[in-house]
C-alpha cells in the first residue's frame, strides 16, 4: 500500500489500484484451484501420487480462505484458512449454507444474488463498491474482500469463493488517512498562499509591460514614464529580494534569466548578477534539470505548473505562470520558489514516528504474549509447592520443606531473569542505557560475577576461569561489562547438563580485550545460527529451556555501546564457545 502511494502522488487512484490488482491475482489462483478440485475428484487416478501430493499441500497451505459452494449454496470443501477465519472446524463447514457465515443484515437478500450468479457464472470480486463481511462462529464480525470464481464438473457447477480478511488493512488505511489528510490540507494552505503572491507579483509584471508598451508609443511622456517605471522596478525588487524562504525569477522564451532576487539565493550561495542571462539550468544546481526544462517549456504553452525540486540539500515547491502579453503572446513567465525543506523533514519525521510506534507496540505485545507464558510455569511451580509446604508441619519433614522451598526460589529465579531481560530491552529501546566508563580493576569485576554465578551453578558443574597472571585496570563501563559475562555464563549454565565444566578465558592483547565462554551444552543447530542474535529468537533445540530469546541480543547491544564485537562457533549436542573483543580502555 505504502509502495503504491509513494508512486502515485493522487492517493485515491492508488487506492483504487489495490482492488483491482488483489482481483486479478485471485482470479489467476482461482484457475490452479479449479483445477486441484477437478484433478482431485476426477482425474487423481491418471496423476502420479506425488503431483496430487503437491496440489494438496497447495491448496491446504494456501494464506488465502478458500471455500467451494454447490448450486445450492452449502459448502463442500474449505481449506485450513477458511476454517481459521470462520472459526469453525472442517467437518462443521461441510454441508453448511453460506448464508450461516455472513451477518444477519446481509442474508436475506443474499439468496437472490447468489442465485443470479448461477445464470451468468464469471470472475469477479463480489459487493463492488460495498464493504463486506464475514461472521466467526462465535458471532463476532470483520471485513473481507471476496473474489468468486466457478467450474463444471460431471456433478455439476461449483462455486469458489477467495476471502481474505482485511481487518489489518482497514486499521492501517485508517491511520494512513488521517496523516495524509493533514499533509495534503498543510499543502493546500502553502499552495493558496503561493498562488495568491503569484498572482499579485504577475499582475505587477503585466503592469510593468503596460508602461514599457507605452513608453515607445509615446515618446513626448518618455520622461514621466522612465520614473514610472524605475518606481515599480524599485518595489517589486524590494518585494522580491525580501520574500520570506523563496525565490521570485523572471525567464524568457528561451528560459535565460531576465531577473532573480529572494533571501534564499544567500543560502544557495548564488550571485543575482552572475544569473543574468543565463540559462536557469545551467547556472543553478538542480537536482533533476530535464524536469524543470520540460515543466518550464508547458508554462510556454499557457499552462501553468506547480512542482517540487530539490537544490543541494534543500528542497522547494515551485509554482510558474506564463506571463501574457497585450498580444495575447507568452514572451516571459514568472517562477515562485518556496522552501519546503523543513515540511519535507515533518512528513519524514511523522512517517519515522509512526513506524517507531509501530515497533514499540509490536515490542509490547510480544511482552504481554511470553510474560503470561513464560510467568505462568514458574507461578504454578510456587503455588503448587507453596500448598505442599503447608501439608509438612512437622519437625522431621523440614528437608521435604526446604526442597519445595528450593523449587519456590527457582521459579522466582526464572521470573526475575525474564523481567530483567525486559527492563534492559525497554531502557535501550528508549536510548537511556549510556556508556559510562571509568577505571576498574578487571579481577574486581571478574570476583564479582563469580559469586553471582556460583548460586545459579547446577549439580556438579564448574566455572574453569583463566585469567591474566598480573591483575589488570581497564577503563571500561563496568556494570555493562559485567552484565555482558552474567549473561553469557548464565547461558552456558542453562543450556549445558549437570556436572560439566564451563570455560572462562580472558587475555590482554595490546590494547585489546578478548573474552572467550565456551560450555558443554546442546550447542546451536547451524540453520539457527544466522537468526541468534534477533530479538525474541530461540533456536528450535531450546524451546523446553526456560528463556526470553533476548540475552544475546542485549549482549550484542551493550557491546556496540562498549565499541566491542561478538562471534560464536557452535556444534549441536558439543557445546558452544563465544568470542568477544573489546578496546582495554574506552574512548
């Protein structure tokens, strides 16, 4: 929709185009389905298996809701996306009229069109110039656009009907509107004000003709009409050399410039008397030159024009009009330039601001999705063992006690990471998260992150930690450092099993830090690993694994702050070993 838009500037038009280009595709897929269908009740002893193999899967994995109606009007086939749009099971719909899945004010009258189609049976979209609408099984409505399509068979005629829901597109054209609309009134009121100025300035210049014209037919009144003119001159010079964010020009036939003045000459750097009598494309560095040539030479023709051009990095909206002589001839034509640069930016700035809502809603829909399922295991977990603990009152059962009190910790273990990952995600998001360096002894941090991981540590495993001989201070943001190896070795730990050896391997090159974990664990299959560093992503051997899918996309964010890079090499069911390389001392 955007991509049409962008390429007709009359959005109504572009609008009409979606329609007609979303039929003729259907009507294009309604062909191949009317041959699955015939193909399949036909002709499936004449194909080889695997053809109607790939006719099913085609049909079954279609995006598109296909339903095929007989003559009288009852389903007898769908696919999975009908039945996903409607609600209702495949069984359910067999057999079942059309009119049961359209709202009630549509159904009445619904019998005759269908019955009308029967007698002239053709492509086409169906309630042209109607919104339509399907109705779910549990009675809830929304809009869809839908194409019908038929074929015969030696069992008779059959109707296949294309329905796609367009409740995204109908929010989404929505919103587009309304930014539209205050665009095209905010170029409305620039195009008036322009055209008003215009005109008054060509109203000047046809003044100005006027006394030329009678200074040669009157040379005894050449005195009086030379200070007439040297007055007008005078005024509208001043008119245009102060006109506000423009340009005012004058051309002939031939587009040589007879006169230009505006306060925005200074911004382009351009001199008014190095202008003169000289060819406007030549001399001023437009952007697309061929297209204001061939807008000049319409205005020539007694057409005025109005276009946008772009010069150096500025942009502006022109208006010409052809100047008519007493004659009834265009000799000259007059150019008012505007500077819409800072418009173009709001219109870039709203379009980006859109898009960035679009991302933060989308950010917080994928919160409100994982946290109620990745909270629901951990709550259930301490409810469970909460109620447990109370049914051991007794002295002797206190170890049947402190393992469900061990269980309670876990859960909130689990959920504290999740909405640690969360916090992290928002702040940088939101641009708050800031490198903020400062001398640190690196053996400080590592101690640190230790006795954190050491609580997190399964049955029998162990960090093996290799470090410089001679302890080292770094000038780093600690606390992103810091956070960068919890999340690392919190990983290894997670996905490695109980008593395996987890890796920490640091060395000061120069001025380089490279910081290497490498663990026993499941290890990351290879299609997977193109993807790890995604936001949400989790590879397909993690998903019984408790996790958010955001640490390593942290991890990488953090890192660009610190200026430092992120590798991996992996091999499933082997373990994984994570690179990282970072400046010993911060700019």
């Amino acid at each position: 929709m955007l991509c049409i838009i962008g390429l007709y500037p009359d959005i109504k038009t572009s609008q009409l185009l979606i329609p007609q280009l979303i039929n003729h595709l259907l009507s294009i897929a309604g062909i191949w389905v009317a041959v699955w269908f015939v193909i399949r009740n036909k002709f499936s002893d004449r194909l080889k298996f695997r053809e109607q193999e790939k006719l099913d899967a085609l049909f079954e994995n279609a995006t598109e809701g296909f339903l095929i109606t007989d003559t009288k009007g009852q389903v007898v086939l769908s696919n999975p996306s009908a039945t996903k749009q409607f609600g209702f099971t495949k069984e359910e719909l067999i057999g079942k009229p059309v009119e049961e899945l359209m709202p009630k004010r549509f159904k009445s009258g619904h019998s005759h069109y269908r019955n009308s189609y029967y007698v002239n049976p053709h492509s086409r979209s169906m309630g042209s110039g109607v919104e339509l609408f399907g109705m779910r099984k549990d009675g809830t409505e929304f809009p869809i656009e839908i194409s019908l399509s038929s074929f015969i068979t030696e069992e008779g005629m059959f109707v296949i009907a294309f329905i796609i829901d367009i409740t995204e597109r109908k929010k989404d054209e929505g919103a587009i509107a309304h930014h539209v609309e205050e665009i095209q009134n905010l170029n409305a009121h620039l195009e008036q004000l322009v055209e008003k100025r215009t005109t008054e300035l060509a109203q000047a210049i046809i003044k100005l003709e006027r006394t030329n014209k009678n200074l040669q037919e009157n040379i005894s009144e050449k005195q009086h009409a030379e200070q007439a003119l040297k007055e007008s001159q005078r005024i509208y010079s001043a008119i245009a050399h102060n006109f506000p964010n423009g340009i005012i020009a004058l051309l002939d036939s031939n587009l040589n410039v007879i006169f230009i003045d505006g306060n925005e000459l200074v911004k382009l750097n351009l001199n008014p008397s190095e202008l003169l009598n000289r060819n406007l494309t030549s001399k001023i560095p437009i952007n697309n030159p061929d297209f204001i040539s061939e807008k000049l030479n319409r205005v020539l023709d007694k057409k005025q024009q109005s276009f946008e051009i772009s010069i150096v990095e500025e942009s502006y909206f022109v208006n010409a009009v052809p100047l008519i002589d007493l004659y009834g001839d265009v000799n000259q034509l007059l150019m008012v330039w505007l500077n819409i640069t800072e418009r173009k930016r709001a219109e870039e700035e709203i379009k980006n601001a859109l898009e960035k809502e679009k991302q933060l809603n989308e950010l917080k829909s994928r919160f409100v999705n994982m946290a109620s399922h990745e909270f629901r295991t951990p709550l259930s977990s301490i409810l469970s063992s909460v109620t447990l603990i109370e049914k051991y009152p007794a002295e002797a059962q206190q170890e049947k006690r402190l393992k469900h009190v061990d269980r309670i910790k876990g859960a909130v273990k689990n959920m504290n990471e999740i909405l640690n990952d969360f916090l992290s995600l928002g702040k940088l998001e939101e641009g708050k998260i800031q490198c903020k360096p400062d001398w640190v002894e690196l053996n400080f941090i590592i101690d640190d992150v230790l006795e954190t991981m050491n609580g997190m540590l399964k049955q029998g495993q162990r960090i093996n930690i290799n470090l410089p001989e001679l302890s080292e201070n770094i000038f780093t943001d600690k606390n992103l450092l810091r956070n960068i190896l919890v999340n690392l070795l919190s990983n290894a730990i997670k996905y490695s099993p109980e008593e395996s050896v987890i890796d920490l391997k640091i060395l000061i090159i120069k001025s380089e830090m490279i910081i290497e974990v490498t663990d026993q664990g499941i290890g990351i299959p290879k299609e997977d690993q193109v993807h790890l560093f995604e936001r949400f992503f989790r590879a397909n051997n993690s998903t019984n694994i408790q996790g958010t899918g955001l640490g390593l996309n942290i991890i990488k964010r953090y890192l660009e702050l610190l200026g430092g890079t992120i590798t991996f090499k992996s091999e499933i069911n082997k373990g994984s070993s994570f690179f990282i390389q970072l400046p010993k001392n911060q700019n």
